[in-house]
C-alpha cells in the first residue's frame, strides 16, 4: 500500500498517528503496542473532532510529568534509539522509528554546531514526540504502508517560543530537515514541527502532485488548533499505487547551461566535479550557438538536497555566468541490485521491473572488465555469462 501525505495545513507528529488511525489503523493494537515500550509517565487517547467542518480524529499524548524541561534535557539520541531497540515492536517499526530520530538528531546537531551523540533533545526528545513518532511507524504497519510521498510542504510563517526563546517559522530544526524540498509559506504560525518534517523526510519522498492510485481508505488528523481560513488537519489517502502498472517516478533537479569558451579538458574536469558532487546523470553533448559557434550543452540531475552544491560547482568551474534550474519528474524502472557467481569471480547486476515484470538486466561493466582481464576472455562474453546466471538466479527465486 502507499499512503499520500496531503499536507495542505502542515504536518506534526501527532496529526500523522491521528490520520492513520482515522485511515484504519486498529486502535487497540496501536495502544497496546506503545503500552510495551519502556516510557513510562504517559497515557493516549483518541477524539472525534470537528475542524472547519471535516470530521478528523485528535490523537493525544497525555503526561504524568509536569517538568518537561526535565525531560527536554535529560534524554539523548542514544537514550531514544535505546527504548527503541530494547522494545518488542517488530524490526520495520524499530528501523522506522530509529531512522526517524536519527534523522532529527542529524539536524539538531547541525544547527547546535555539535556532535550528534551530544545532542539533548529538546521539543522532539519530549515523550509525547517519542509517542508520536513510534505511533506513526506502527499505524503505519497496521495498515500496510510500505511506500510514502508527499507535495510541497506549508511551514507558516511568524514566530514561535520554544525553549531556546523566540524563534522564526520554520523553527532551525525543520528548515534544516526540509533543506532540499520544496516549501511555501501557507499560512500564519507553526504549520510545519520538526517532528513532523522528520516523519516525511525520512520514511517519504517529494512529488509534484498526488500520484495516480486507486483509494482504499481516507483518514483526517487533526491538529490542536483552529483555523478559520481552513481545516487545520492531515488528510492520509491510502491506495495501490498505479506504479505497479507503470514505472516508478521521483523528483530531480535539472541544471541547464550552454558552453562555448572553454576548453574539451577543462568540461572534462567538470563532469568529474559533478560526478564527485553526487550528481545522478552527467551528459555533455554538441551544439550550435550563436553566429554558428559550436559549443557544449551540459545537463546535470542530481537529488534536489544537492541542487545548490551542483549549481555552484558549475558556476565555479566553468566558463558560464549562469544556468536554468528546475525540479523535474524522473520516471524510472524498479530496480535491485545482485551479485552472481561466474566461473572466475563475482559481478554485480542491475535488475529492472516494470510493472512487476523483469525488463532489464544489466551487468555491471567495472566487474566485467576486471574478470575479461583476468581470464582473457572476450569482454561480450562474461557480459553473456553474468546476464544467464542472473536469470537464473531470479528465476530461482520466484519459483
């Protein structure tokens, strides 16, 4: 199942369990699965709510401790990532969650200039965060959901207190998770909370707009406040993605130039930089310019979180005074990665799907290479071996 998250007042913690258990998520297993955890001083709770007329679920952390600054300061990422792994939840819940505050942890430590394992959670170390951010990986596999995506996110705007003082919307924390991804105002105060940013941007990805998918449940999660301009919830729509019909799709950055006064070895050196950069694709092609001046067309994809990184890398390492820059659709096969054993050695294959049905198979040519030096053996004919051999080995495997 997927699950779009359609974030069009924000995201929180606690608005994302809420919307699951609205969705469908069993309530009962959800509750007894958190009881288990070791943290104690909190109780849950459930409400139908009413928010600008939509009927949402209102999911509630209720604590037994009335200094939460005590507990601000006195639990670690390490304190966290231990009631985690030391809980009988199952390992996808366990991985989920652990990579969730991992992720928070990365940009605590960050705008705290310190190292990771130093970092005291504030806000997001509280226990109705740990609450929530575990309740949403177990809603998450009560309802089957192994795949996530989510559109631009609203931050708000203004300021917040918070326990550093008064701070600007988005809060340090959030700007730094949402680093990479599209974001726009949307509306006054705090939409978008660090923990709900660390929800989407660890278990999800980015798309320009809802997917195509056939809907199997709709739920709402309500947030606290009320708004009279909208409905202040998280609408969760859950369905069999049309992806497993057609090809997969992410969101990519596309950077553009035309270069026409620099040298074969100087765009070279370039490519090299970019490759080096973390760019997914790197291709230099000709082109007649102006005045019938031959030239170069560069054009770079890379993940969006490195889109600045590239630009400045063309823009300091070649010859243009600027570029175009946009995020794009990438539609591409599902893909595995295996190894398979030759006569002589190993070589790592690519394996395509579309649909659910085998398209591609693709040896790795750095691997090919090394075993046709080695045996001597013409360099089309290991690629011939590794292809059967991989074949086989799917074969095996959906037998």
């Amino acid at each position: 199942m997927h699950a779009y998250f359609d974030c069009f007042s924000g995201l929180a913690g606690d608005m994302t369990v809420a919307a699951l258990l609205d969705a469908g998520a069993d309530w009962d297993q959800l509750h007894k699965q958190l009881q288990s955890i070791d943290l104690h001083g909190f109780e849950v709770e459930r409400q139908k709510v009413d928010r600008a007329g939509i009927a949402a679920t209102h999911f509630l952390v209720h604590t037994h401790h009335h200094g939460h600054h005590h507990e601000h300061h006195h639990r670690s990422l390490s304190d966290i990532l231990a009631i985690i792994d030391k809980s009988p939840l199952s390992p996808t819940v366990r991985e989920n969650a652990a990579a969730i505050f991992r992720r928070l942890g990365a940009a605590e430590a960050k705008v705290h200039n310190c190292d990771i394992e130093k970092i005291h959670f504030h806000e997001v170390g509280a226990v109705d965060s740990i609450v929530d951010i575990v309740g949403t990986c177990i809603g998450l596999e009560l309802l089957g959901i192994d795949a996530i995506c989510f559109p631009a996110v609203p931050v708000g705007s203004g300021t917040i207190q918070a326990a550093h003082g008064t701070l600007p919307v988005p809060a340090p924390a959030t700007a730094e998770l949402l680093t990479g991804f599209a974001t726009y105002a949307g509306g006054e105060g705090e939409l978008t909370t660090p923990t709900g940013a660390a929800i989407a941007t660890a278990l999800g990805r980015q798309v320009p707009s809802m997917p195509e998918m056939t809907i199997r449940a709709i739920g709402y999660g309500a947030g606290t406040r009320q708004y009279k301009d909208r409905a202040n919830v998280l609408r969760v729509i859950v369905g069999e993605s049309a992806q497993t019909a057609a090809a997969e799709s992410d969101l990519v950055v596309q950077l553009a130039t035309q270069l026409d006064d620099q040298t074969g070895e100087e765009t070279g050196y370039l490519t090299e930089r970019l490759w080096n950069e973390g760019a997914l694709d790197v291709v230099c092609f000709p082109i007649t310019m102006k005045k019938g001046r031959p030239g170069v067309m560069l054009e770079v994809l890379g993940p969006p979180e490195k889109g600045d990184a590239l630009a400045a890398t063309i823009l300091h390492h070649s010859s243009t005074f600027g570029l175009r820059r946009s995020l794009v659709t990438r539609q591409k096969l599902s893909r595995e990665s295996i190894r398979v054993d030759l006569p002589d050695g190993q070589v790592a294959v690519k394996i395509g799907y579309f649909g659910g049905r085998l398209v591609r198979v693709s040896p790795e040519y750095e691997d090919c290479r090394a075993l046709a030096v080695k045996t001597g053996a013409p360099l089309r004919e290991i690629y011939r071996q590794a292809v059967d051999q991989a074949r086989r080995v799917i074969d095996q495997k959906n037998k």
